[in-house]
C-alpha cells in the first residue's frame, strides 16, 4: 500500500492515508513524543442494517435486531478458549468495543507494546469463532443487558423519542435489540454477517501518536493479505414518512425526578461533506437556543422548571438526522411548551450568536489534536460515513448565517417534525 502524505496548513497537522489492496482504508496520524497510542478499526454495521443482500448473494434478507452488537460481544472470543481481552492485558494495553447504529468498532490505547497490541487486534477481528454452545451462552448474558437498559429511564427517554420521531426507519429498535429478537440468532447468521460487513472494503483503520506509518503497513500487510474478497455492503432501509410517528409518548420507570427528551426531525438527508456541514449549522443553532448561556436555559432555569441536568444532541448520519434537547424537570409538559413558544418569538440566530459559536466550535476542533483518542475517534466516525474530516476547515467556512437560519426555520419551526418522550416515576400503589 502506497501512503498518500496530506499536511492541513490551518492547524499544522499531517494524515498519512490510503487504501490497502485488500480494500481496507487505513489512516495514520503521527503525533510526535506523545506517550499514549490509540487504534481503532471499525466496520460500517450498525443497528440499523438488519436488511441487507449477502456477500456473494442476490437475495435480500433479514435478520434479527441486535445482531450487529451480539456480532461485537462474540469477535472477542477465540478458538483457543481465550478471550481477546487478555492478551491485551498482558501487553499492558486498554481495550473496548463498541456498537452505534451505523458502525461497529474495536479499539485500544496503550503507551507500551504498541505494535504488538496491533498486530492482536487485526488478528482477532479477522478471526470470527462462532458456536452453537457460545452463541447460545451470549444469548443470556445480551438478555440481562437488555432488560437492565429496558428499566434505564435516561436510555427509554430517548430511544421512547427516536420511536416517536421514526415510523419505519430501524433507528427507533434499540441497539442490542430485544431478548425475543436476539433468541433467533445462530451462527450461521452471525457469519453470514460478518462475511458482509466485516470485508475489509466495508472497513477503516484510524491509528494515531508517536508511530511509524510505515511499520503500521508492514503489519496491515502481513495480516490482512493483498486480495479483495469481496465489495463494500448494501444495507436496504425502508421508507420513511417526513412527519413524526407520534407526536409524544410516556412511560413510567423507577426514577427520581421525570424525564423528558424533545426531538426535531430533520428530513433533509445528505451524505459527503453535506453531512458535517448540517452538523455544524445544528450545533450552532442548538448552542444559541439550549445552551447554559442561552435565553431560553436562564429563564427555564429561573423558573425552577430545568436543572443543570438540561442539555442538547443530534444525531446526523446518511439515513436518519435529528437534533434533541432534553433533562429533568417536575413539569415536562410545561418545558415543552415554553420551548414551542421560543421557537415561534425567536425569528433567527443573530450574527453575534453565529460568530461567538463558530468560533467556540472551530477551538474545540483544534483542541481534539491534543489528544489521540479523540483524534482517532472523530476521524473514523467521519470516514465511515464519507465526511472528509482533516478538511473540516473548508466545509466549516461553508456554513454561513444565511445557512444556519435557513436550516433553524426549516427544522425547528415545523410542529409536524417536534415529537416529545416523558419518563415518570412509578406510581405508588
């Protein structure tokens, strides 16, 4: 593999990157006499993909919700017996995985034994082990998750959102699915799964601190092999209406104080660079209306009504986007008018709250170059879904006020795209 040197002048950084001729996208960040190292390989399977048509298929199938994450709990058991946790114990190395609904990624950090914790980690995502007797043992252990997130209320406020927001798009299933869904999982399955999205064409390596780009293709090459095997996934996704499923939904749950999360849902997908640029207008609309230093916060606030628990989201990927304010407050209700109300009298962002955030956003972008894991992390979720974030700086300067405001009209002053999710406590008997 031929590395291509890229140096950004605005922030004095260099990315060395290219694609290996097995068709995995590797990308290097050197980041001089720094002591920790931080790896990350992740394939584009998420949640969302449980229709799809095989590697080597023609024929679309579907499977069971929660597969991508009991794919991600089961890649770290061998065939030995072991478990690919310890033998990164034994280099002194940090490791994780995690499963979003659009990606699914390994990782770890260390400041010793780098490349051998390397080496190990290409090696155990490319060896899938699967089982009739440890598919079936993971299926009890995923079970105990689920129904502990089934009694989370912060994690039912929002996917209780998502499930209002959503009518057929698979981003309203949770993501380690049901415990009725994920008892049709078999091994079979599982590899026909990873034999789709795990093709290293359908994955990316971020790696960044103090190494070699040309040792880390020396390893890339040894493990991964010169042939592409196969091309890059086709997830099938379902039509999905503009307007919210339902415009609220409520539950009760074990908790202290009620819940609330208030989604806009934003139907103007793009994919590409598009996507960071909608990105960034978003969170300067957010900051300007829900931010600590807002109007809206001060007077919620004043009025007993929010706590400092109050705070914003969005989520933007090729198939779904949507921002979300939300927090705890005696009377959810009452916030969640008094927000509509907001929106309604607030005609704009002005100039000042756009240049005061821009500004706040782009230092916090160059502040994510002092750390590796941040860097690698923001990196591979930008890559993943075709943003080119070490150009961050070109697509930031095309997010304009008239931008902002034209994306603040059209997606928070639409009542047919507003949805709300309540979390009460549970009522005495």
């Amino acid at each position: 593999m031929k590395f291509n040197k890229y140096t950004n002048e605005h922030i004095n950084e260099t990315l060395y990157y290219g694609e290996h001729e097995s068709g995995l996208g590797v990308f290097v960040v050197p980041k001089k006499d720094f002591s920790k190292k931080y790896a990350i390989i992740g394939a584009k399977i998420g949640s969302i993909d449980n229709t799809f048509i095989p590697n080597g298929e023609k024929e679309v199938i579907t499977v069971p919700d929660g597969i991508a994450h009991f794919l991600e709990h089961k890649m770290f058991e061998m065939s030995d017996g072991s478990n690919a946790f310890d033998k990164f114990s034994v280099y002194g190395a940090n490791a994780n995985a995690f499963t979003s609904f659009t990606n699914t990624c390994y990782l770890f950090s260390c400041t010793d034994n780098f490349y051998e914790s390397f080496e190990h980690l290409l090696n155990y995502v490319k060896s899938p082990y699967f089982t009739d007797e440890n598919v079936e043992k993971e299926k009890g252990i995923i079970g105990q998750e689920i129904r502990m997130y089934d009694d989370d209320g912060e994690w039912r406020v929002m996917f209780n959102l998502l499930m209002a927001l959503y009518k057929n798009c698979p981003v309203r299933i949770d993501i380690a699915g049901t415990v009725e869904s994920i008892a049709k999982i078999y091994p079979d399955t599982l590899y026909k799964c990873y034999n789709t999205f795990y093709d290293p064409s359908n994955m990316v390596l971020c790696v960044a601190g103090d190494v070699d780009e040309n040792k880390i293709n020396e390893i890339v090459d040894k493990i991964m092999g010169k042939k592409i095997t196969g091309s890059k996934a086709k997830s099938i996704y379902p039509d999905e209406p503009k307007e919210v499923y339902q415009k609220e939904i409520t539950q009760n749950l074990s908790v202290a104080m009620p819940l609330f999360n208030i989604g806009f849902k934003d139907n103007d997908l793009s994919v590409g660079d598009d996507i960071l640029k909608n990105e960034i207008a978003v969170k300067i609309i957010l900051c300007a209306i829900a931010s600590k230093s807002s109007d809206l916060y001060e007077n919620l606030y004043d009025e007993g009504l929010i706590n400092d628990e109050f705070s914003y989201d969005y989520m933007y990927e090729e198939n779904f986007a949507c921002a979300l304010v939300g927090g705890e407050s005696e009377n959810p209700d009452l916030v969640y008018k008094r927000i509509c109300d907001y929106l309604e009298n607030k005609k704009e962002i002005t100039k000042e709250e756009f240049d005061r955030i821009k500004k706040a956003i782009w230092g916090n972008y160059i502040k994510i170059f002092n750390d590796v894991e941040a860097i690698s992390s923001a990196l591979i979720r930008n890559v993943l879904k075709g943003v080119n974030w070490f150009e961050f700086a070109k697509i930031f300067d095309l997010v304009t006020l008239e931008f902002v405001n034209e994306k603040y009209n059209k997606l928070f002053k639409d009542e047919t795209l507003r949805a709300i999710s309540k979390v009460f406590p549970q009522q005495e008997n």
